[in-house]
C-alpha cells in the first residue's frame, strides 16, 4: 500500500486541500450549535427579536463558508483520487504493454483486465474516502476523549478497557479479511474468464449446442463469487454492531459509576450527562474509522494485485546502453539456437545453427509442431532463446535496442490479429506516415486492394474488433498489407498465407520480390510450392534442422524433404500434365 | 423530469480540470430503468420487507436507548435513590444487546438478498449472451460487455447493500419526526417545510447531472476495458510494429476521458452533502425567524419554540441522507441501464411452426439463397444446389467468396435473407437450432480451445464420452502422438488462447473434438490449413472413413484435399459459377481447371 502512495504524490496539494476544506466545514459545523445556543437563551427567551435576526444572519455566513469548505473537500478529493487512480492505471498499461507472452500468461488476459479496472476503482475510492472523512472522524474521536478526560479522570479508566478491545476486534477483522478479499478478487477474475472465453468461442459453443453446459460453467463461478462476497462481507457485518454493543456497554459502566460519583457527591449530573453526549461522539466517529478501515482491507488487497503488475519482472527487455545502430542489412545468423517454452519443457528447439545473406528468401517447411512458428518468433524477440545466440548483421540481437530491431522486422502472424478501426488504420500500423499511394501499392502486392474498392466505404470501412465480417483470407490479405507498407529488412511470413488459394499467394510472392529488394523473407508454409523458388529451405523436424538447401538440392538430397514433397505432389496432375 | 435534455452535462465543458470533449451519452428514460430494476427486487421482495422490518425496528431502539438514560437519570441519579438502579442498567444493557443483535441480522439478510440478486442478475444477462443472434457479438469489443457483467453489476449491488437500508431508515426517520413537530405546532410545521420544494429541486438539478456522468463513467470503463482486452489479445501485433507507444497513447487519451468524467460525477454527487447543509441552515434560519416572531406575538410558547428548533435540527440528518442516497441511486440506475440495454436486445427466435425431428438423413438442399451481413451488400447471390445424404461436397473459390458464409448459414449462425435451406427437405428455420446443430460437426476456421485440459477440449465434442473414446478420437485426428509427448498427456491444461501448442496442434484438437461429435453432417471450414502435408494426409484417410455415410462441406484452398469429393462448388463472388466433379470440372477447362493446373503447374515443372 505504501508503495501506491507516491502516485498521489503530483497531487499533494490536492490531497491537503481536501482535510483543510473538511477542516473548515467541521469547524463551521461545530460553531453552529454556539449560535443556536445564542439565539435560543439570548434572542427567543428573552424575546430580542432583533439578536434573533442578527445571529441568523451570522448563522447563514457561516453555513455559507462551511458549504465552500464541503465542496471545497468535494472537489480536490474528487481531483486527488481521480487523478490518482488515472496515473496508476496509465502506469499499469504502460507495463503490460511491456509484457511477453509469459508475463502474460502468468497473470491471464481477464485477470489483467480486472485489475486495470477494479482494482483500480478500489484504491481510488479509498484515496476519496479517506481525503473526505480523514480530518473529520479522527477530529471528533480525539476532541471526544479529550473533552471526556478533561471532564473526569477516573471516569475515563473506562477507555483503557474498551479501545484496547475495539482495536484488537480490528485487528483481528482486517487481518481476516484480507485473505477473504483477496479470494473475491480471485473470483472475479474467473468471472471475467469464463465470460471471456464464452464471448470469443461463442461459435465453438453454438457449434456444439454447449450453451447449457456453459451456463453451468458460469453458475458454479458466479456461486463462487457469491459465496466468497457473502462470507468476506460478513465478517465486516458482525463489526459494526459489536463495535457499538462494546460502546454502549461503556456507557452503561459510565451510568454506573456517574451514579456512585454523583452519590458521593464527587459529580455532577450535567456532567454525566455530557460525558455520555462526548462518548456518544466518540463511538460515531470510531464507526467511520472503522468504516475506513474496513474498506482498507479490501482494498490492499487490490493494492497487492495492482503491485504484482507492476513489479512483475519482464523477461524480454532493453539492454542497458542497447545499440541503437540502425538495421541495415538482412543477414540473419542462429548459432546453437535452443529454446523451451517456460523453461520446464521439452526444448521445441534443438541445436539450430545456420545462416542466410541479405535478400535471401528463406522456406521453413516441417511437421505440425515441429517448431517452424517458435523459430521464426525468436528473430523479433517475440520470445528470448533459452541458449545460443541469435544474430543479425553480425550483432547478437539481444544487444540491439527493441525498437530498432522490431522496426526493422515486419511479420504477419499465423493467427491474423486486426484491430477495431478502418482498413486504412490497420494498413497504416506498418507505417503511420504512409501516404495513400502507399496504402494502396501495398493492398495491391498483397492481393487486398481489388476486394477492398469494392466494400461500400473502400479503405475507410470499419472493421469490429476481431474484423469478424472479414472472411479469414482477407483478414490475412489486410495483415499482409499492413506488414509490406513497413519495407522492412527483414520479412517473416508466418504461415500467412494458408487461407489464400493457391493462385493469390503465388501472386503475392511474386509481388514481394518485385517491391521489397534485400529484404531477407522468411516464409513458414505446408505447401511445398510455396516456397519452391526461395533460395534456402530449411526442413524442420521435432525442433531440429533436418534438412537445409535449396529445393533441388533437398529433393536430391534429403528423403524427409522427398516425402513431404511426395505427400503433396499428385499422381493426377502427373497425368494431364 | 428532463429539464436538461439538451445540456446532459451541464454546459460546456466545465470549469473544472482542463477543457474536455466528452462523448454525449444519456440515459433516456431514467424512470422506466428505475422501474425494470423493481421488477428485479420484486422477484426478493421477502428478503426486502424483512429487512425493512427489521430497520424500522432498530430506528425505534436507537430511539429508546436515549430515552432510557434519560429515564434513568431522572429517576435514579438525579433523586439518589439506587434501589432498582442495577435492575435497570440490566434492561438498557438488554435493550443495547438487543439493538445490535437487529443490526446484525439486519445486515446479514440484506447482505444474503444482495448477493442473490446480484447473483440472478449475472445468471440472466449470461444466458442472455446465449440466447442473442451472433451478429450482436460481430461487432462488440468484448471487454465493454465483461465490464458490464462484473463492473456494473458489482456497482449496483454495492449501491443496493449500502443506500438502500439508509434510505428507509431516513424515510422512518423522517415521518417519525414530522409526526413530533406537527403536534407542537402546525404552522411552525409548514414553515419548516417551505425549503423542501428547494431541496428537491436541488437534488433533482444535481442528480440529472450525475445521473449521466455515472452513465459516462461506465460506458467509458466499458470502453476501456475492451480497449484492455484488445491490446492484450493483440499483444503480438502490438509488439511486432512497434505500437506501444501509441496504444499507449490511446489508453491515456481514452483515461483522460474517464478521469474527467469521474472527476465530475464525484464533484456532482460529493456536493450534495455539503448543499443540503446550507439549505438546512436556511431552514433553521427561517424557523428560528419566524418562530421569534410567533413567541413574541404569544402564538407559541417559549418551551414549545425550544423542544421545535431542536427538532428541526434532528430534521435535518435524515434528509442530508435521503438526498446522498437518492443521489448515490442514480448511479445504480445508470449502471442498470446498461445491462438492461443487452438484456432487451432481441433474442434469436425459434420458428412458431417447429418440425419436431429425431433423425436425419442428411440431405441438403440450397434453394436461392441470397444473404448479407451488411444491408445491400449481399455475399451470397441467389446460391441453389442439392447435396444427397452421405455426399462430400468440396467448397472452392478465392478468398472473400463467400465459402465459409455458406457453411455458416447451414449451421443457421445466421439466416438467409431470401430463399431457403432444406434439410431432407424440411426448411432449416423450422428447426430448433440446436436440434440442427446436434446433427453437425464443425471445425471452424479460428481454431477456438479453451483454458481447461486437452482432454475437456477433446470431449467438449460429446460431453458423456469416457476417456477411452477421448483417446480414440485424438488418435483419428492424429494428435494423440503429439499429446502423449507432452509432460502432462491428456491432462495438460492449455494456457489462455491455447497457446504452447502451435497453431497446426491446435487444429488436430479441434478436429478430435469434431470427430468425437460423431455427427450427420460435417462442415470441415479450412480444417487443416496449418498442419503439415503429410499428418494431412494421414488425417484426410481418416476423415474418408468418417465421412462414409455422413453428409460433408469441405472447405479447403488445397485442391488435392477437394479432389475425391462427389461434388465441387465453385465460388466466386458470392454465386456459383461451375459446379460437378473433379473429372467434369477439369474437361470443362473453366475456372476450376485453371485453379487447379495453376497450383500444380510449377510443381509438375520441377519435378519434369
């Protein structure tokens, strides 16, 4: 919790106007029964008509100065925590933005969003509260027991007895809760998760008539979820009519010995009645502590998950004195490569060692899963190798700054990923400059541009979020656009092109060569003809080079690349050829 | 109410914080929301008026408690005489005892009734999401709907437990005390009353104004989160060009909007409190005025004018109260707002005239179908064709034709515009639809997997196969060789989107999953377009054995996968434009024979 504090720190004046303006109005509110007092033995019982009217006017002064201390507090506190909660979640997706795919995994997607929200919205609350009610209660509590000393000391042994035990009920509630707040926050998350895996597979679900066993899904979360509120809840349910049976008792040892005072002539009965009035102050503003504190478990809860994020250690990240040198050439070199995922499993990648020249294009081809996607994600750091290095033009790539490396890198990813925007926005990420020649010269090489032209509002027609009224070729043929107009040096086409037929990608192959001179592309397919004319093909095989060559050579050579070559060959063709 | 239709937020901009453009959003019948969310407390209206019980019962305690010192003073204290002074410490004690025991329960069952209701609520708006066409989701960013499902619902549910209690026992209050100052003095009564018609006023002014920030402030985090959701399903991208900065720049834009917003509705609704303070002050001010007067005329006596003026002061706590939490009720209306807005969105509904069928063969017939997913844009041209039972028909064509739009229209994802599909000549909208899915099987182009164990991936195809027919099914699909190999088998859980298992993995499962389906007709849309040649291959031998006797669409841009079907279709812009076999098509020399010696022209020429 400590930790969030400094995000408020910008905002320090803020948050010490709030109190001073609460100051104000409590002060005012605590002048105002003095007037009361004043108009009522002075003006009314002595029928002074004049002081009456006099005194109101005072009255309505101070109201008026003590409505400019309310809203006054009303104001910055709103400003503070607001301002407080928009710097910590700017901070928080400034980091995730940071993150690799393990950092990602390691908190999934809907708990990230929970947090950025929720948690978030917690603490800012807080912030609010505790600017609103800080001065007030704790103002009241200490004006109270001091009032109540003054008045008697012996009296007051009375406090010795019942704060320790309010304060220990604290303590004991909060410590609990911490842990009960926590789980609910656990279970919103997994709210979040099914509904978010029941929005994207909403086909999948539909397709399977899955709706009622998905439904049950959610009712068992959404029980959880009750079930973790109502108990989390129930504990701060049982502190407040403990705290106040603790007080009330208090005043009953008060009446008690008041009395036995008063008999012995020691008090007066003014006097008891008055401290009873100052314990009845103290036991209202020891409520809203309590109502603070209560939500202070809840919400360090947040601030713990909010600080997971945030001190998360990234994986993938600059170099201190990263080289910046530009990227000039393309020439692309894997030295011992190995890689796992998570660093538990099985290596996907063994031993990868070779090296292709500026301007080559390079065919990755292999079994399902042998690790084709994993090598190329390596180039732009996507994931870090495990061992041995990687390098370009000779730098070993984790030298080189990130941007400079992924400006220099454009790829199309097997899993086409456009963004809610027109078409021209999502062209435009390779190149936000990009004048509407360029849009087009590159729609055009990626076999786009003819389809595009004749949506109702061409380049300018809105895609949703997953682009869902795309047909899956043309999101890849938009993808493709968007990763030629950056003219990178080097190009990776990550099985991109496996929702295009044939005819349309072999266009678009030719097209690059056409426009992209010394860019080194790296083309992953299952088809053998896609990449029969690039000048090296690497043949993969359980995460190990099996094969490296051009096409010719590979079929004279090497018997792996013959039988995938085979598998796709057709006797057919043989015969009307 | 609307006063403000024109101004939701009050002129322009503000003064507060720097200048801000706020998209206008406005809740438009805040009363007929109000009056939807009863129809939901109704449904607990047990729990409620237990509750309401119950406060009454604590507000008169919190009453008799005072009361009771005071007696107790009187009597005992006062006269010093302490016989019976024990006896009635014990009764106050029993009374406090009592008083915290109500307040217990008193919270304990709102909490429970809450809880259920908030409960209900996230029941009925998933099953909702089940029950809407999926257009609706083709264009939502899904982050903007979990928002509502989580954000605005907990805002509700919070603002049920805390305002609603307050509120009656504001109102008892209230009445408790009106009752008290009408039998001192009427007239006295109706002064006091002069400035309530202000406070409503008052009240009404200001939560017109919050009542559309609060609205603002959901949306926005709506927006917010679906921007959250977005970046981080496309993290890759993200990272790939460089985006960062950028996305970040969006986020903060899209913050500053919320922030300002948020920064208003707070200002908005923390002002009540202190407004009402004033307003009370005024009031007292002219109490105290006129009551001066009416002492000084003899209307009134000095006592009466003394008990009157302190209890105009007790007057004012509660109606501070009522106005915070009517104010605070607004927010749960806009919150409500949105959820009511998914929860009456139109239904996907079932024909009137249902066929009721067991069984099918599995013939299916396309007769003029045009359809569109954007008005006058039709995708499908007046598309007919007939498939007999057990057929494979072989979908081909260039991206964008419509191939995947004509398998999802036999699944009825959606309905035709015109025309008609027949299923053994029955029209597939008098099909319930999941009576017609229950006789499909899909492998849908986005391989779709979710965060649980391969094996409840797998069996998510037939929800009651055993572990033996899981395996079986992985093994036709060929990925049980590469399941085995990982560290956990079967049970290895995927992580969030499937990833760890590479894209052709993930399609194997998908088909296992459609296989174990064991289902009448099978829609293969680009079901193995990332696995290799050869599992292809392996995989395709498998699929001819399951195809025996099932009717197919296969949907694939690899002409070798489509060259055994019975029938190929060829596609081009949203209408067939040459239809028969293999053998036919290629003697034809048309569209198809230029496909397909194109894609095997230069691998022919190689291998010459």
């Amino acid at each position: 919790m400590k930790k969030l504090i400094r995000y408020l720190k910008p905002y320090t004046l803020f948050a010490i106007l709030a109190p001073l303006f609460m100051l104000i109005e409590v002060i005012c509110d605590l002048y105002q029964p003095t007037l009361l007092a004043h108009i009522v033995d002075n003006g009314i019982l002595k029928n002074n008509f004049q002081l009456i009217l006099h005194t109101g006017l005072i009255m309505l002064a101070v109201a008026f100065i003590g409505v400019i201390g309310g809203v006054g507090c009303t104001v910055f506190s709103s400003l503070a925590s607001q301002y407080f909660g928009r710097d910590l979640r700017n901070e928080l997706f400034k980091k995730v933005q940071q993150f690799s795919f393990s950092n990602i995994d390691k908190f999934h997607t809907s708990s990230l969003i929970t947090r950025l929200t929720n948690d978030v919205n917690q603490l800012q609350t807080l912030v609010m509260m505790s600017l609103r009610i800080m001065v007030r209660a704790p103002l009241l509590f200490v004006g109270g027991i001091i009032m109540a000393i003054s008045l008697n000391k012996n009296l007051s042994i009375i406090f010795l007895f019942s704060i320790p035990i309010l304060a220990s009920i604290f303590l004991f509630i909060m410590k609990k809760s911490f842990h009960l707040f926590s789980e609910v926050q656990k279970r919103i998350d997994y709210v979040n998760n099914v509904v978010r895996e029941n929005l994207v597979g909403i086909r999948v679900v539909r397709a399977f008539r899955r709706e009622d066993y998905e439904k049950e899904r959610f009712k068992y979360a959404n029980t959880m979820l009750m079930n973790a509120v109502i108990k989390a809840i129930m504990l701060m349910i049982i502190a407040m009519p403990l705290f106040m049976l603790v007080m009330n008792l208090s005043i009953l040892v008060v009446l008690w010995f008041g009395g036995l005072l008063v008999n012995q002539g020691n008090m007066k009965v003014g006097e008891v009645m008055a401290y009873i009035n100052y314990m009845g102050q103290i036991m209202f503003s020891l409520m809203m502590i309590g109502n603070i504190l209560m939500f202070v478990s809840r919400a360090s809860v947040s601030a713990e998950r909010v600080l997971e994020v945030l001190e998360e250690k990234i994986d993938i990240q600059n170099k201190e004195n990263a080289d910046k040198t530009p990227i000039r050439g393309g020439k692309v070199k894997f030295e011992h490569v190995y890689f796992s995922y998570f660093n538990k499993e099985e290596s996907v990648l063994k031993d990868i060692n070779f090296e292709v020249n500026s301007g080559e294009i390079i065919g990755i081809i292999g079994t399902t899963g042998s690790g084709k996607s994993t090598l190329v994600n390596l180039i732009p750091r996507l994931y870090d190798v495990t061992s041995g290095r990687i390098l370009i033009d000779g730098r070993d790539i984790r030298d080189i700054d990130l941007k400079i490396l992924r400006d220099a890198i454009s790829m199309v990813p097997q899993d086409t990923i456009l963004f809610s925007g027109t078409i021209k926005e999502n062209i435009c990420w390779g190149k936000e400059d990009a004048t509407y020649e360029e849009i087009i010269e590159s729609a055009k090489i990626a076999q786009a541009h003819e389809f595009i032209i004749r949506l109702p509002q061409g380049y300018d027609t809105v895609i949703g979020e997953r682009g869902v009224t795309l047909s899956g070729g043309q999101k890849q043929r938009i993808a493709i656009a968007r990763a030629l107009i950056k003219k990178p040096k080097i190009l990776i086409l990550d099985d991109a092109t496996s929702a295009l037929d044939f005819a349309t990608e072999q266009k678009i192959i030719h097209g690059l060569r056409g426009i992209i001179k010394n860019c080194t592309t790296f083309i992953v397919a299952q088809r053998v003809s896609t990449m029969m004319n690039a000048d090296k093909i690497i043949v993969l095989d359980k995460g190990k080079i099996v094969g490296f060559g051009s096409h010719a050579e590979l079929l004279k050579n090497n018997d792996f690349y013959r039988e995938i070559y085979k598998s796709q060959i057709d006797e057919e063709v043989m015969k009307y050829a | 109410m609307r006063r403000e239709g024109m101004r939701p937020f009050g002129g322009p901009g503000g003064r507060i914080g720097p200048r801000f453009h706020f998209e206008k959003v406005e809740i438009k019948d805040p009363w007929g929301t109000l009056r939807k969310l009863f129809a939901y407390l109704k449904k607990f209206k047990w729990g409620f008026i237990f509750v309401f019980t119950l406060t009454f019962i604590s507000s008169i305690l919190g009453i008799v408690g005072p009361y009771l010192i005071g007696r107790g003073i009187d009597t005992y204290i006062i006269p010093k005489k302490f016989d019976g002074f024990l006896n009635f410490l014990l009764i106050l004690g029993g009374v406090y005892l009592l008083s915290s025991f109500i307040g217990w329960l008193q919270g304990y069952v709102m909490l429970k009734t809450t809880q259920k209701l908030v409960f209900v609520m996230r029941r009925d708006f998933f099953n909702k999401i089940h029950s809407l066409p999926i257009k609706f989701f083709d264009l939502r960013p899904y982050g903007d709907i979990i928002s509502r499902i989580t954000n605005d619902i907990d805002n509700i549910s919070m603002v049920l437990s805390n305002s609603v209690i307050q509120f009656f026992s504001s109102i008892t209050t209230l009445i408790g005390i009106i009752i008290m100052m009408i039998r001192i003095s009427i007239p006295m009564t109706v002064v006091s009353l002069v400035t309530i018609p202000l406070t409503i006023w008052l009240t009404n002014f200001i939560s017109n104004r919050t009542r559309n920030y609060f609205y603002a402030n959901q949306t926005l985090l709506g927006k917010l989160n679906g921007l959250i959701e977005e970046d981080i399903s496309g993290i890759k991208v993200i990272k790939i060009f460089n985006r960062e900065e950028k996305e970040i720049k969006r986020f903060e834009n899209l913050n500053e909007e919320l922030t300002q917003v948020g920064v208003r509705a707070q200002i908005f609704s923390g002002s009540i409190g202190p407004l009402m303070n004033l307003l009370n002050n005024l009031s007292f001010a002219i109490i105290t005025g006129f009551g001066g007067y009416f002492a000084f005329k003899k209307f009134i006596s000095i006592g009466d004018i003394t008990v009157f003026i302190n209890y105009s002061r007790q007057f004012t706590r509660p109606i501070n109260e009522l106005a915070n939490q009517y104010n605070m009720i607004q927010s749960a209306i806009a919150s409500a707002e949105r959820i009511f807005e998914v929860l009456e969105e139109e239904e996907e509904k079932e024909s009137t005239d249902i066929v009721e069928i067991k069984d099918i063969r599995g013939e299916v017939e396309f007769k003029n179908v045009w359809f569109s997913y954007v008005k006058g844009n039709p995708v499908i041209k007046n598309v007919s064709f007939n498939v007999k039972e057990g057929e494979v028909v072989a979908l081909v064509g260039p991206t964008g034709a419509g191939k995947t739009t004509i398998a999802s229209l036999v699944a009825r994802f959606y309905d035709v515009d015109e025309g008609q599909i027949l299923i053994d000549g029955i029209d597939i909208r008098k099909i319930r639809r999941k009576d017609l899915r229950s006789f499909l099987g899909i492998v849908l182009q986005d391989t779709l997997l979710f965060s649980t164990s391969i094996k409840e991936n797998i069996r998510y195809g037939r929800l009651d196969a055993t572990d033996e027919e899981v395996i079986e099914a992985a093994k036709l699909a060929h990925a049980h060789d590469f399941i085995i190999n990982l560290p956990q088998g079967y049970d290895t859980v995927l992580s969030e989107d499937g990833g760890g298992l590479s894209q052709g993995q993930r399609q194997l499962i998908s088909i296992a999953r459609a296989i174990l389906a064991n289902p009448k007709i099978l829609i293969l849309d680009e079901a193995t377009s990332n696995v290799d040649t050869m599992t292809e291959k392996y995989i395709q031998n498998a699929m001819l054995n399951l195809m025996k006797g099932r009717t197919s669409f296969v949907i694939a841009h690899r002409l070798s996968t489509v060259r055994n079907a019975d029938m190929i279709l060829v596609v081009y812009n949203g209408e067939i434009i040459e239809r028969g076999t293999h053998e036919q098509l290629i003697i034809k020399k048309g569209f198809y024979y230029n496909l397909y010696m194109s894609q095997f022209a230069e691998e022919v020429e190689v291998k010459d």
